[in-house]
C-alpha cells in the first residue's frame, strides 16, 4: 500500500495546507467479505451509525469546489505535496461515539466506494544493490537450475491438481450416489403404501445436513472460500493481495465444501472451485513451505516474491481449468483471458505444461478407477461426451437461428445477473452474520429438495427405461418398464444431468418438463450462487443453457416437421454456451474450452457465435457475474484500458499527497516513529537525498517499502552515528525472504532509547531506480504504465526531481465509466 492506501485519516502535514471542503459522508460501516462477512474483524462489526472516513477527495468540494484553509499540529516526519482529503462532519463524530457495540440489523452498502483494507502486489522486482549482487553471482548453470526448478513445479502443481480433482470426483460420487439410493428406495416403498411427504421430509433433511456442515466450515473457519473462488482469483492477478485467498486452511476447507455443497444437492458445480484450488496449491509450492504449518523445506527460496508467486498462481489457476474440463488450452487461455497481467512466452510454455500434466494426471486414476487402466478416457471432471459431426453438422441456415440463441443467452444472463446482484446487496445488509449464512443455505437446500420432490411428483413425463440410460431410474406413477423423465434431472448430480441433456436420443424429454426444469433451476441456481458455501456457476449455468437449448431443438423439430438438421442435441450443447456467456462473459478460453470438452473442432465457430453474441448482448445491460461481485465488494480491480473519457485528468490529479518520505540516512527514531502510526499504514516510501541545507532541493533518490524497514529493523541494521565508520551487518537477500509474506507487525519490534539515535543508512535496500512519471502525465498514459508493469507505487515528480505525490492502485481504481460520464468512487475503510 502507499499513501493512497491508509487504514485511516490521513497523516498531518507540516504546515498548513488547502484541504477540500468537508463532504456529507455516507453512513457506511464494515462491510463483509466475500462470503459476507469480514475474517480479519474478530469481534463484532461497528453499528449501522458508525461511520467510516473518507479519503482522497471524496464528497462534494473535493473536485473543484472552493477549499477552505485548517490549521494542522506539526509533524516530526518530511511530508511533500498537497494534502487531499475530507474531514468528517460533527454530526458524523456525535454518530460514531454514540454507537452500540452491536451487530446491527443492517450494514448499510454505498456501491460507489473502493475499499482501502486490499493491499497491492509487487510485480516489479526491487533491484536495489542485493538484488543486483545476487543476481551477477548467478552462471549460466546457476540460471539453468533456477529454470528447472520452474518447470519441477509446474509439474508438481499439475499433479497434485489432478489428485484433488480425482479426490473431489470420487468423494462426491460415492456420497451422491448413497443419498440418491437412500432416497430413491424410500420413495419407491412410500408410493406402493401411500406417504409420500415422508420421502420429501428424508430428502430435504439429508439435504441440509449435509449442507449446514458445509456452510458452517466455510462461515466459521474460512470465509474466503465460499463461493467459487474465481473473482478472488481474479483479483490476486491483477495484482490485489485478498487476504487469506491462497493459504492452506483455504483449500482444505474449499475441497471439503465443495464435496458437501454438490451432495447436498445445491444447484451448484464442482468445476468452478478447482481454479481456486489449482491457485492456492500453486502458492503453496512454490514458496517451498507453508506458513501455515510452520514447516520450512529450505527449497525453492530464490521464488519467495510477489513476481514469482503471481506467475505460478498463473500456471494453477489453468491446471484447474485443465482438470475440471479437460480442457488444457482452454485453461492456458484461461489465465491469459480472465488474469495475468503480465505474459511472456516462456510462462505461456510452463502454464500449458501444468495443464497437460494435471489433465493426464486425472485422466491416468480416473481410468484406474473406473476398471479401464489402459483407456485415457476420462480426461476432466466434466465430460460432455463426442458429439459426431457427420451425423449432427450445421448448415448455413442454421447461423442465424445460432445468433438468436445467443441474443437469448445474453438476455438471460443479464437478467440472472441483476436478479444475483440485488440478492447480493440484501445479502451483505442483512445477512451478516455466520449463524444466519449458514441457516441461509440449510433454507436453500431444503427449498431445493421441495421443489425438486414436487416437480417430480407433478410430472407425468413417462418414458421408456432402456438398459443403462439412467442412472438412478424413479418408477413413481410410471407404468412397468418406464421411468420419471424429470427425475433424471435432480436424481442426478449436474455434470450428468448435462450430459443427458446433450445425448439422450430425441424423445426423450417432454417440452413441458424442460420448460419448467429450466424456469425452476434458473431461480434456485440464481439463490444459490453467494450463499456461504464453496460451489461454482459452470455447470448450472450449462445445465440450465442445455435445457432451454434441447426446449429450442424439439421447437424447431416441431416447426421444420422433423428436418434432420434440427436435433435437440446439438442445440442443447449451444444454449449452453449461450447461458454461460451470458453469465460469466467469457469468449476465447470459453470457446475453446467447449471443444475440447465435446472433442468436436467442427462447432468452434457457431460456439463462438453464440459466445460473442450473448456477451455482446448481455454487457449491454449489466456486467458479468464475477466482475459483478469484485465490484460489490469494493475491490481496486484495474481493467485492461483507463475509462475512455480519462484524458483530461492529469497524474496531478489522481496522486495521493502529501506523501510521507525518508532520508536516505535516517534517524531509527523517525522511521518507527513513522512506521508505528496508527493514523496511516503506508507501504511505500519515496527516499530523498540527507542534506544539512533545507533550501536544497530534496531530490528522489529511490523507493522502500515498509516490509523492507520492518526486516531492517528486526536484524538492528544500523550504526550509533551518522558519521560512524562502523560496519553495519551486512544483510542477504535471504533474511528478506525468509520473512516473505507474512511480515513482522512493528509492533513486535522492540527499539531501545538508545537506539532511536542511531542512524540508518537506506542506500543499499532501496530501490534506486523506481518508476516516475511527470506531475502533467496524463491519466491513461498512466494507468498504461502502472497496469502493464504491474507496479504497487509510481512517482510522480516535478521539474526539479522533488516528489510531489504517488500514485498507487486505488488512485487509478477510483475512476470509472459510468452512466453518465467518468465517475469517482469514494475510499473508505470497509
């Protein structure tokens, strides 16, 4: 973080300065995480009238209304620049004083903030004089070695992809297909002697036990894995640090939710998660230990920084595409598409090599265990089956019946997402609490249960039960030899009820009983996604796509009086891909990653058609899910390209000041006395030339970071006098390394008296040569330059060299297109 990324109000200056006219600040407080509820608040969050500062010009005056003159107590620290910020109206004070300490009822949500607890990562390398040292110590062999390390833990992370995924698919099969024994036998022996509301009772209480211990581990233990993971994900590539996103308790508790959310029968997938968990054993392993555990194997140190730690994350994330689709470019292209900031060939070459491992890997035990050893057929988590060109190609005619789809992709992915994003706000303003999170998702998977029961129980969709078409067939009030069509569909787990959907022979489902399975689905689905439990959107959104999609191909059978181009099938497999572009708004890798699901290159170009048409149609109305969701949660995520109408805005502008600089020899007292400030929590420090002459211009001479100060601290890296010839200890870039990423707070830094008078010479770990830019760059000449680099903190410097702001990750955040123009987001401490 940097100036721009305080806890609280911002630092005093040492004289008097222009501050912006006070705004009315919206009366927000502690929103929740991603799951709705915030892990780093042990105790409870502030009430509903407790406010939350506003920073960086936020409120009226801020953007040219008149400022008003305040004087400021004087500050021991060199501060440069002009201060901008918004103090809080009394009546706010007189609010947050008088508070209860309480949960509130509601935790009001403004949409138009950026939150400040996100921290930014460092895809910059910091070549201060170690890090050059280190790196002309290294040979050719040397860098030979550093390169098969890289491509050891590409594989490692394939691999141990692929074995959770097989973990996950085998669990959940065995536990799936129990209950679904369970509850087919008491159905079939209740409907001979009559009690039927005894079997809905069995189901929907199976069903929310099974739930409730899922969403309690996830609520209780580790929020950050609800959900799918994928907007977290996101995030982490572009370069924002969530906390606890990629740590051992997380996937453990994402594996085990997964398992429990799909067998207790939520409309959800398994595919979704395994990007998430891809991510986090990527993490894992190439830092050589785990924190969490305390264990260090001492191997893989030279990758313990956010550079190395971010492309290996990379190389997960498509694993877990590979492993969940068997779809190993389309993962590739996954990460390329939906994350990385930074991409180069040789990561394009260890990404798709991660990918191909982790599919063999799944494909080699899943054979094992399906009794076919010798037979790699079962490639990913989700098989969509071969569909045969020869016998169901497209024709001409048939391009625009595919765009229609995907205009109806497109607007019921809109209306899902609005549908999701309301559910989402009620969610974040009432349901805060873990107890009532978890009693939310008992409720939803009971309701399913309810709903599934009664569709099954209302339909009289009887076909014929041919040998091995159904897994678990449900006689019901179906003559001898026939089975429930409408069961197939929830007596299933999703992937299979896909499947189904793509290749059961025409006839084989009602119009009537798609009709309302999709119309029932779209509505539990839309409920279910952000509930408290670990799940992912794939696979309804497909399963809902493939059902209005076969309804389409029997409409147009009907229509056409039964042309053989018309088959429900192939239709079923692009009302899929309209459903999830609508929804998630992917394009290339989704493209891609259909095909080699259905191993059909044939249909690339109208899946392709129907994507781009639902994305096209469904951006026009609301943004996709996941951008969605990292929007209501107040995240500086940076998009590809500044706003559009940005030009006019300077660096001038959007800096944060004054900023809190450091001499280049330094007084210890000064530097924890900087660093312990609880008013601020700055990350980054400019370093200014030491001169005795106050009327000398204090140059910019380098960048350090407080993570950097606080290992400086800890190992006393300082002498008893400026001008002492005393050797100071010499540090390595290992000490830094050792502390990464879990630096040391200041407070655990216990300085003497004594040693407040030292000095500390900064010139060896600063960064000597940081990024700057001039005070009158223009905004998008900036956000080019920090959004490419993948920078945390950007200078910006006046004609004299002298620093006059930074720039850092929610300056460039804070603005955006909106309805009506560029718009600027507020910050606060949410």
């Amino acid at each position: 973080m940097s100036r721009s990324e305080p806890d609280a109000d911002p630092p005093v200056a040492a004289a008097p300065a222009e501050r912006p006219r006070p705004g009315r600040m919206a009366n927000v407080a502690k929103k929740v995480s991603w799951s709705g509820r915030d892990r780093d608040e042990e105790d409870e969050p502030p009430a509903a009238g407790e406010a939350t500062p506003l920073l960086n010009g936020a409120g009226p005056g801020a953007t040219g209304g008149p400022p008003h003159s305040r004087p400021f107590t004087h500050s021991p620290f060199l501060r440069l620049g002009q201060l901008s910020s918004v103090d809080l109206n009394d009546d706010v004070r007189e609010l947050e004083t008088e508070a209860p300490n309480q949960f509130p009822s509601e935790i009001p949500h403004n949409e138009k903030l950026l939150s400040l607890k996100y921290e930014s990562l460092d895809y910059d390398n910091c070549e201060n004089q170690l890090f050059l040292e280190e790196e002309r110590r290294i040979n050719h062999t040397a860098f030979r070695t550093v390169e098969i390390k890289r491509w050891v833990i590409c594989a490692m992370i394939g691999i141990l992809t692929g074995l959770v995924a097989c973990f996950i698919d085998i669990v959940v099969e065995k536990l799936a297909g129990l209950k679904f024994r369970v509850v087919k036998d008491n159905i079939d022996k209740f409907t001979e002697k009559g009690g039927l509301s005894f079997s809905l009772l069995l189901w929907a209480i199976l069903n929310s036990s099974v739930v409730m211990v899922g969403s309690i581990i996830v609520a209780f233990i580790e929020p950050v894995a609800a959900g799918s993971g994928i907007p977290q994900i996101k995030c982490y590539l572009n370069g924002v640090k969530v906390p606890h996103v990629v740590r051992l308790k997380t996937l453990l508790i994402k594996v085990c939710g997964v398992i429990l959310s799909v067998v207790g029968g939520l409309a959800v997938g398994k595919e979704g998660p395994m990007i998430h968990s891809g991510a986090v054993i990527a993490a894992g392993i190439s830092q050589g230990r785990s924190t969490s555990l305390k264990r260090d194997f001492k191997i893989f140190e030279y990758f313990r920084r956010d550079t190395e730690k971010r492309d290996f994350v990379s190389a997960g994330a498509a694993a877990g595409v590979s492993a969940a689709f068997g779809a190993p470019v389309g993962g590739v292209l996954f990460s390329l598409e939906e994350g990385a900031s930074f991409w180069n060939q040789f990561l394009t070459w260890r990404i798709f090599f991660a990918s191909m491992i982790s599919t063999f890997t799944l494909n080699s035990i899943l054979s094992f265990y399906h009794g076919n050893p010798w037979d790699l057929s079962s490639p990913g988590l989700i098989n969509f089956g071969r569909f045969d060109s020869e016998k169901l190609g497209y024709t001409f005619q048939e391009i625009p019946i595919f765009i229609v789809m995907g205009v109806v992709g497109g607007i019921l992915g809109a209306i899902f997402n609005a549908l999701n994003y309301w559910l989402t706000m009620f969610r974040i303003r009432y349901i805060h609490r873990p107890c009532l999170q978890v009693i939310e998702a008992m409720l939803v998977a009971a309701v399913t249960a309810a709903v599934g029961f009664v569709m099954i129980y209302c339909s009289s969709d009887c076909q014929p039960l041919q040998a091995d078409s159904v897994t678990y067939p449900l006689q019901l009030f179906c003559a001898d030899g026939e089975y429930n069509s409408m069961a197939t569909t929830f007596f299933n787990t999703p992937e299979k009820s896909v499947v189904s959907l793509f290749h059961n022979p025409p006839g084989s489902y009602n119009p009537m009983t798609l009709g309302m399975f999709t119309l029932m689905y779209f509505f539990l689905a839309c409920w279910t996604y952000g509930l408290t439990v670990s799940a992912g959107v794939f696979i309804p959104s497909l399963l809902i796509g493939a059902a209005w999609g076969r309804l389409f191909g029997i409409s147009l059978v009907y229509l056409t009086s039964g042309a053989i181009w018309a088959d429900p099938g192939k239709y079923a497999l692009m009302g899929a891909a309209a459903q999830l572009g609508g929804i998630v708004r992917m394009t290339l890798s989704l493209t891609v990653i259909m095909m080699e699901a259905t191993g059909n290159v044939t249909y690339g170009f109208p899946i392709m058609l129907v994507l781009m048409t639902a994305k096209i149609v469904g951006d026009y109305f609301v943004e996709g899910l996941y951008d969605m969701h990292i929007q209501l949660q107040s995240v500086p995520f940076l998009h590809w390209e500044a706003p559009v109408t940005s030009h006019s805005l300077t660096a001038r502008e959007v800096m944060s000041a004054p900023v809190t600089c450091l001499r280049r020899i330094e007084k210890v007292g000064t530097v924890v006395d900087i660093l312990s400030d609880v008013s601020s929590n700055h990350n980054g420090f400019p370093v200014v030339e030491s001169s005795p002459d106050p009327t000398q211009v204090a140059g910019l001479r380098g960048l350090i970071l407080r993570s950097q100060l606080i290992v400086l601290l800890k190992h006393k890296v300082f002498v008893e006098r400026a001008n002492s010839n005393l050797v100071q200890r010499r540090l390595k870039l290992k000490d830094f390394r050792d502390a990464y990423p879990r630096f040391p707070p200041i407070q655990s830094i216990h300085v003497s008296q004594d040693e407040r008078e030292c000095m500390m010479d900064l010139s060896e770990f600063m960064n000597p040569s940081p990024y700057t830019v001039p005070q009158e760059a223009s905004l998008p000449r900036v956000f080019k330059l920090f959004r490419a680099l993948g920078l945390r903190h950007l200078v910006v410097v006046d004609n004299h060299n002298e620093v006059v702001g930074l720039v850092t990750r929610k300056d460039l955040a804070r603005y955006r297109l909106g309805k009506e123009g560029l718009e600027e987001l507020s910050l606060a401490q949410t």
